[in-house]
C-alpha cells in the first residue's frame, strides 16, 4: 500500500467521522458533505461499484429517483428542483461508500 493510498483512507474515514459527527449542525454538515464529495470526485478512478452496491445504492437513492420521476408533478419548476436539490445527497453518497474500494474499518 503506498503512501497515496493510506492517505486516501484516513482522509475518507476522517470524512464518514466528521459527517456523523456535524449531523446536528446542519450548516457545518452541508459545508463537510460538500467537501466530501468533491473530495470523491478528484478520487473518481478509486470507486469500484459490484452488482451489490449498485442495487443498494438503488434502494438508498430511491427518494431522489422518485423525485425524478415525479419531475412535473409539482406546480413550479423552482419547486420541484429545490425538492431534488435536499435529496440529491442520497443519489452521491451510496455511491462514494459503497465504491470505496477498501473495507471501511469503525472499530479501529
């Protein structure tokens, strides 16, 4: 395992902690899932998804799916697109923790 590597999944478990642990302050959160995602998206090589975690993925992100599909239901489009905007962390997150290419370890 190179250095690159071991960063790569301190920096990751340090997010999942940091992201658990700002849940109750909700602007502090937004600005940590924000960054966590970015963060996974300059890692994008790194996620390996198996038939599994695509269909857990699936069932996770189910309300931002139903959103999407419910598109032009609501009478304005500003409001069908803030309701997508609250539920599109359901759509990223599954895939960045369940990609994740190592096993993430909580009891370490």
């Amino acid at each position: 395992m190179t250095i690159l590597e071991k960063n790569h999944n301190r920096t990751f478990n340090f997010f999942l902690v940091l992201i658990v642990a700002t849940i109750p302050f909700r602007k502090v959160c937004t600005a940590v899932l924000i960054a966590f995602v970015v963060f996974n998206l300059l890692f994008i090589k790194k996620i390996r998804l198996s038939r599994r975690a695509l269909l857990l993925g699936a069932v996770i992100a189910a309300p931002f799916l139903l959103e999407l599909l419910f598109f032009f239901n609501n009478s304005t489009v500003s409001g069908t697109l803030k309701a997508a905007e609250k539920t599109v962390s359901m759509l990223l997150l599954p895939v960045f923790i369940l990609g994740n290419y190592k096993e993430v370890n909580l009891y370490k």
